[in-house]
C-alpha cells in the first residue's frame, strides 16, 4: 500500500542518515590493547621478575580513566584484582607498542606503603596543569579474601614537577568504611569545590571544599542502584548487573548544575551546585533540589560536558556514545542523539565506554574496556576477539567543561 511504501521510504532515509553519522571512520584509535603492559624499564626490573612474585597478573589489569594534558595521556588501571603493578600512568610508546609508565613513578604507588597510592579509578586534570586524583583507598574490591580497605584521599599533584601539593583524608562519616567507591570526580573551579561520586549501592555525593579543606557527604534515593534484570550487549550476551550506585558525574559548564545517575540504574538526574555547597543542606532540602532529567535507552557508566554545554555518555547495550543538549524544557528520554557507535562502527572499539577526557583540539577522548566481560571473568585475552581496551577520539569540536575557568587564576591550596 502507499502507506506501508512511504514508511518504508520514511525508515530506509532514516537509517541511512543514521548511517551516515555514525560512520565507521567517525573515531581513530589512538591506543589498543589485547592485555595491558607496561613499560618494564621505569619498573627497574623485568616484566619476568613481576610475574614470578606475583605483583604483575595481566589477566587482572584493566583500563578505566583517562584524561590528557598536553600532548600526553593518563589512564587508571584498577586494583580491582591482586596483580596490578601501578594504577595511575602515562602512555607512552616503546618499539611501536603501546606501553603504560607509571605516573607517578612506581615506588609512590607501592600498594604496601602508607603514603602509596593504592587505588585509582579517576583522575581530573585542570588547566593549570594540577591533577587531582581520588584514591579509594581499597584494594581487591573484587577478591572478597583479599580485600583491604584504606583510608580514601584526594591527591592534587602538579603535574610538571611531580610535587605533591595537598592531600585530604576523607573521615569514615564521609567515606563509610567499608562501603564507599569513590568512583568519579568534576571539578567546580569556579566555586572552589570538587564532587565526588560515591558508587557504593546505596550511593552518595561528597562534597570537597578546596578553601577550607573539608568535606561532607549527602545521601539520597536518587543515588542508589535499582535492581535490573541481565542486560544483553552489543557482543550479544547476556551479564547480569552488579548493585553499583551513584556513578556518572557531570558539571555543566556554567558551573551551575551538577549531572549524575547510578550504574545500575537508567534515570538521568540534575542538582544545583548552590544546594550541595552548602554544608547545611537538609534531606528536604535536598530532595527539593533534585530533578529526573529523563530516562537513558541503556546503562552508563561515567558521563562528561564539553564547554558548549552538551553531555556525554554511553549507552552500553547500544554500543556507542550519545550526546545529549540540556536545557529549561527538555529530557534526555526525548532529545539524545547518537554521536558514534552502533553495529556500523564497530562494536569492538565501542564496548563499554568507561570514561571521557578532553585534548585541547577539540577532540573527545574514551576509554573502552568490555567490562562486562571483566567482572565475569569472561575477558577473551587470546586476541580472538580483537583488542579489548582501547582509547578513542573523536571530533566534537569543543574543549572540556572547565575551559570557562582557563583564564582564571588557579585556587591556592593548602
């Protein structure tokens, strides 16, 4: 019939417009891995000698953040597992490959040492070049007998010098022991303040004051993990879903509302800034201040603003990156849109977009490491199935969140 023609027509243009946006050429990858390693040269002994103590397990070591700063990339590596030998690095090349150098070197990150950085799983770099880094303290979060917990710090460490200029220690009222994942991190230059997601299951905001150098916590519904059914991915299985809460974090670039969701959990919700920084903020008060943003078609894990005001974040059965426009009236439900990804660019590159950072070309960095397949031991590290970490980039044509604020002079710490 000419119904059934024109929405054949109607449903052929469309797919080829969607096509056509997410062209398999739509990001270049900037660094792969079948199974992660590290350049065994800054380690000061053989890659041999790790394996035979122990210390290096490559089944266990998986990519999760990254961030740039100048021309140079950091990425966390989770002590998720025993076996991982520095969890904060640079990529760098050696004879061609992709290698990971421990930043900072690898005796500060000695998990057995106090002062040691034990667990990394984001980083913020500013335009001043000071990265800020959230160490959860725990170790073995996946190895219940092995499991240690530490206490949390914030590490804000000039990146040229390596000096390290401010630590802050979170109170067990902030990061409960032995529960608190303090998963992600934004930085609000413009206020002074740093939020933290806190992805255990019930989840939790903590709020850092740079100035006065404390923090506190707020604890809400909207932050914990639903529970879901197994959710089928793009490589076509299906993975039951862990109970993780408060995950994805996002600042808008005006610096005046605070984006975030759980893992578990496919609402999107919003907060103003004014309501969090204030260290007396009721539940009511709280409560009040929350808004649903809308219902995302999938899971997602961390999620980024670039400085024009458009979100970031995957859609994780969907395999790809969507981009997302808030403003007064509109939802994410109605109104995201693809940026790449789908079955046309190659699901490989694409599953389980992790983490976001920003180049100052313009350019939209993600780290993708099939985590799905890691907490269930089903990481295919024969090269069968193709590399399974990458680091992606793709042009958006805009710089990060907190480029507003690069004119600024930096904060004084303490």
């Amino acid at each position: 019939t000419q119904a059934a023609t024109q929405a054949a027509t109607q449903a052929a243009t469309q797919a080829a417009t969607q096509a056509a946006h997410v062209r398999a050429d739509a990001f270049e990858v900037l660094h792969e891995w079948v199974a992660v390693e590290y350049d065994w040269e800054a380690m000061g002994t053989s890659r041999q000698a790790w394996l035979n103590n122990g210390s290096f397990i490559p089944e266990n070591n998986a990519i999760a953040g990254i961030k740039q700063w100048r021309d140079d990339i950091y990425v966390s590596v989770p002590r998720w597992l025993p076996g991982v030998p520095s969890t904060l690095n640079k990529v760098v090349v050696r004879d061609g490959r992709s290698v990971l150098q421990p930043f900072p070197p690898v005796a500060d990150q000695d998990p057995s040492s106090r002062a040691g950085i034990k667990y990394v799983q984001s980083m913020e770099i500013d335009p001043h070049g000071r990265m800020w880094i959230v160490d959860c303290g725990f170790l073995n979060l996946f190895d219940e007998e092995r499991f240690e917990w530490h206490t949390p710090r914030l590490i804000i460490l000039d990146i040229d010098s390596l000096k390290v200029l401010h630590v802050h220690e979170f109170s067990p009222h902030v990061a409960i022991p032995p529960e608190s994942f303090l998963n992600d991190l934004v930085l609000d230059l413009k206020h002074g303040f740093v939020y933290i997601s806190d992805a255990r299951e019930q989840g939790g905001l903590i709020v850092y004051d740079v100035e006065r150098d404390v923090s506190w916590r707020f604890d809400h519904s909207t932050f914990a993990a639903r529970s879901l059914m197994p959710l089928t991915f793009c490589d076509h299985r299906s993975y039951p879903i862990g109970p993780t809460g408060f995950d994805g974090i996002a600042l808008h670039p005006d610096a005046t509302t605070l984006y975030y969701c759980p893992l578990a959990s496919f609402e999107l919700y919003s907060i103003p800034v004014s309501v969090i920084t204030n260290q007396s903020t009721t539940s009511q008060q709280l409560s009040a201040g929350i808004s649903h943003r809308g219902t995302r078609p999938s899971i997602s894990d961390g999620m980024a603003f670039d400085a024009a005001g458009n979100l970031y974040f995957a859609d994780m059965q969907g395999c790809s990156v969507r981009k997302w426009t808030p403003d007064g009236s509109s939802n994410v439900t109605d109104s995201s849109s693809v940026l790449i990804g789908g079955e046309i660019a190659g699901p490989r590159e694409l599953q389980w977009a992790d983490t976001f950072g920003f180049d100052q070309n313009g350019n939209l960095l993600i780290a993708t490491n099939r985590l799905q397949q890691f907490v269930n031991g089903e990481t295919d590290y024969s090269g069968a199935s193709g590399s399974n970490y990458h680091l992606l980039s793709t042009h958006i044509g805009h710089r990060s969140y907190m480029e507003p604020e690069a004119q600024r002079s930096p904060a004084p710490l303490h």
